[in-house]
C-alpha cells in the first residue's frame, strides 16, 4: 500500500493536453499507476477548446472553476463550480470549457493496459 500524499497547489505541475497549448488545454495528473491500483486522479483545464474523446473508464468530474461544458453529442451539459458529474465508462464526449478547472476520478487507474 502506498503513504498518504500531500499534493501542494504551489507544486502542482499542468502538461499540454491531447495536442492543445497549454493555456487552452492542460493537465496535472496526480495519482496514476505508481500510486494506487485502482484509481486515478488529477486536474484538467480546459478554455476555449473542445476535445473530443471516448472515456475508457468510470469518471467522476467536479468543476472547481470556471464554466465547464460536457457534450454528449445532442446533448450539453453546462457546469459551474461546485457542480458534479458522472461520466460511466464507454461514453462518446468532448471536453470544453471557459476558464474553467476541475478535478477529476477514474477507475480503473490502468484503463490504458486494460484496452492496449
């Protein structure tokens, strides 16, 4: 099992994410596979950006800042902080945001090994 983990906002480190630049799409991914073997976790950015994806995996989404957008082909979900949302593993979406900032959960943490 591994130790607690104290993850400071002053330490926290954003990566561009699925090809954007990093003011329009960032990622900081705090638990992975090193960490636990059932979960992830971390924060994503998104501002003036649509990222299109199919979730591999169970994920639970809360909106921290900002205005986040969940589209779900018709269907839009427009989200404001303090806000939750519940994506279940297998669904169709795009990502977007304005200014907007939200801590993510997945399960499982090895989603990638496990569709490989």
């Amino acid at each position: 099992m591994s130790d607690v983990i104290h993850f400071k906002r002053a330490e926290q480190t954003f990566q561009p994410y699925s090809g954007q630049p990093l003011e329009r799409a960032a990622i900081c991914r705090l638990i992975g596979t090193e960490a636990s073997s059932t979960m992830g976790a971390g924060l994503a950015r998104f501002d003036n950006c649509s990222i299109s994806w199919t979730v591999l995996y169970d994920e639970l989404i809360v909106v921290l800042e900002g205005r986040f957008r969940l589209r779900l082909g018709d269907r839009l979900i427009e989200a404001a902080p303090g806000d939750v949302i519940w994506v279940p593993e297998r669904t169709p979406l795009a990502y977007e945001g304005d200014h907007a900032c939200v801590f993510y959960a997945l399960y499982p943490v090895d989603w990638q090994a496990r569709n490989a």
